[in-house]
C-alpha cells in the first residue's frame, strides 16, 4: 500500500495517469510509470520534483507502450511492466 507521503510526491510531480505501485530507491526517491506519456519518472522523494525521465512511446528497447508498474530488484535493477507491448524491461 502506499502510504500518503508517496501519493503526493507523485501528485506533486504532476504525474500523468501514474500507474502501479511506484519503487522507492534506497536513497528515498520515488520511481514511477507514467501511462499517460509513456515515461518513467525518477522524483525527489523529499521535494516532489521530477529529477529525471526517461522513455518514450515505442516497442523497442527503453521505450514502452502505457507502463504500468515498477520493481527494483535485490540487484538494483530496474523493472518496468508495459500494458500494451505485454513485456518487463
């Protein structure tokens, strides 16, 4: 579940159609899907400003079709699970 401060960190960045359970890196930073500009947005947990973005529309690699979640596994790596092209990057 996420908690309240998460939620509005994502409201805040002005996240469009945010989807998914967001990641939260170790050093406090919020990662998110953002369906509604086929991008993944790397917010400032304490400030709510997106710091990076990254993607764009597309079925190759490190473009996505309507991402809808995010992981970050016990290697660091991050995942990200796309509606439409039915693939994890």
């Amino acid at each position: 579940m996420i908690d309240a401060t998460v939620s509005r960190c994502i409201w805040r960045a002005e996240v469009k159609r945010a989807f998914g359970t967001p990641a939260i890196t170790a050093d406090g930073n919020v990662i998110a899907a953002s369906a509604g500009d086929h991008k993944i947005h790397v917010i400032d947990g304490s400030t709510g400003v997106i710091r990076l973005s990254f993607g764009r529309q597309g079925d190759q690699p490190g473009q996505f079709n309507s991402p809808h979640g995010v992981s970050i596994t016990r290697a660091s790596t991050l995942l990200v699970a796309e509606q439409y092209n039915d693939r994890v990057q």
